[in-house]
C-alpha cells in the first residue's frame, strides 16, 4: 500500500480500537506478571495500554513505545495512563535509559515490522535494554497460507445490527507479507482501517534469536500454558538472554 508508515494502523484506528478490542485474556496478565512480579517493564507496541494498565494496576513498574501519536493520547486519558512512561517511535530502532527485567510484544505487533531486518533490529534493541537475566516475550499467530486462494482472501469478521465487519487480503508468499483492509459498515458510515504484516514462522523466530544473543526458554501454545504442538494456532515464546550472550 502507497503511504503506509509505521504508525498508519495506529492512526486509523486510535478512535475505535477500544471498541473493537474491549477483552482482556486475564491470563495473560498473569504469565506476564509471573516473569517479572517486582521488575522493571516495557511494552513494545503499548498501544491504548490494554495490557500496560492492568499490569501498572498489579504494582508493576511498566514503561512503553508506540508508533502512534493517536494511541499514546489514548493511552494517557485513561486513569494512571499518565503513570507510565512513554516513547513514541519504531520499536525497531528504540533506546531505553532503564534497563528491564521483561520486554513483550503481544497480539501479533512484532509482524507490524515489515521486513526481516527490521525484526532483527528489535531483538538487538531488545538485548541492549534487558537486564543480564532478561526476558522478552513475544505473542504471535502461527501462518497458516492454506486460508488464501490464489493469494487472496475477504473473510466476515463480525456481525452485528448495526455493524459488518469485513477483512480483506492479499498474500505475498515469497516475502512472508500480508496486506490488509479491515472494513468497518455501519449505519454512520464506512471506515477502512489498513493493517500490513510479515509473518514470522516459529523456528525462523528461534533463528533470530540466536543471532541476536537469546535462547528459547518456553513456549505455549496459548497464556494457559498448554503444550505447543502442529496443530497450535498461536504461541508465547520466552526468551531469555544466552548465558554467553
């Protein structure tokens, strides 16, 4: 897409986005509680705070970046928004003073940086914020391309009485890209809210990881911690930083 920047999802969707992903998986709250119950936190890609504020509410220390300008003043209308300490940029080129003890990346954010270098880059800006015994947990879908036909998709995401929600997409299989228009209809109008992603495949995220100076700890198919497995659609993935690293 023409014109589609780190921080075009974000601006499109700033005014909705609370709307449209009002729950919040208590038990990620917990698993990312559980890795660092007294440590120093930061959010790539911390969004409206969905995730920040119920962690800032269980006594964590938690700081954050976003490419959005539109979603960190989300953020900071909310109660204790003002609380956490904010970046707005790339977080594949972020600088931190602090040094943490868990950095995450959750609902998929890490595939909002469009190209395998970029991606690389966060984990290195990740290992230079981390403390020696570090965490960075990343969320993310497993690909699944047999959802295409002939490269393309459009799929009914929602239906209400007074809303249609659409998704439609394009596949580019050689650079692991998918290029997207979610489409909201309602009785005020149409809204289009374009979202960009490359793909990760797991093992090529384990590969990333141990050029950039990380180990696999864990990695669950979903916050309940059950087995990761073929048939898993999703995954947390832990790393920590390699003893040697």
């Amino acid at each position: 897409m023409e014109n589609y920047g780190p921080s075009t999802y974000g601006d499109t969707i700033a005014e909705v986005y609370d709307n449209i992903y009002q729950y919040v998986n208590p038990d990620m709250i917990e698993r990312l509680y559980e890795c660092a119950p007294n440590g120093q936190v930061f959010e790539l890609g911390i969004g409206t705070g969905r995730i920040a504020i119920p962690l800032l509410n269980r006594g964590i220390n938690i700081d954050g970046i976003d490419s959005s300008a539109a979603m960190i003043e989300k953020l900071k209308t909310k109660l204790n928004g003002r609380h956490i300490g904010l970046q707005i940029g790339d977080f594949s080129k972020f600088k931190t003073v602090k040094k943490y003890d868990l950095i995450y990346i959750v609902f998929n954010t890490l595939y909002g940086l469009l190209t395998q270098e970029d991606q690389m880059n966060c984990f290195r800006c990740v290992s230079d914020a981390l403390k020696p015994k570090g965490r960075f947990v990343i969320e993310g879908f497993v690909p699944d391309v047999t959802r295409f036909d002939r490269g393309q998709t459009i799929r009914t995401d929602e239906i209400e009485t007074n809303l249609v929600q659409l998704e439609c997409s394009k596949h580019d299989l050689i650079n692991q890209r998918v290029d997207s228009q979610i489409i909201r209809i309602t009785e005020n109008g149409i809204k289009l809210i374009p979202v960009n992603v490359r793909y990760v495949w797991p093992s090529e995220l384990n590969l990333m990881a141990k050029i950039t100076g990380f180990e696999l700890s864990e990695r669950w198919s979903n916050w309940k911690k059950d087995n990761f497995n073929s048939d898993s659609l999703s995954h947390i993935s832990i790393y920590e930083k390699a003893k040697n690293g």
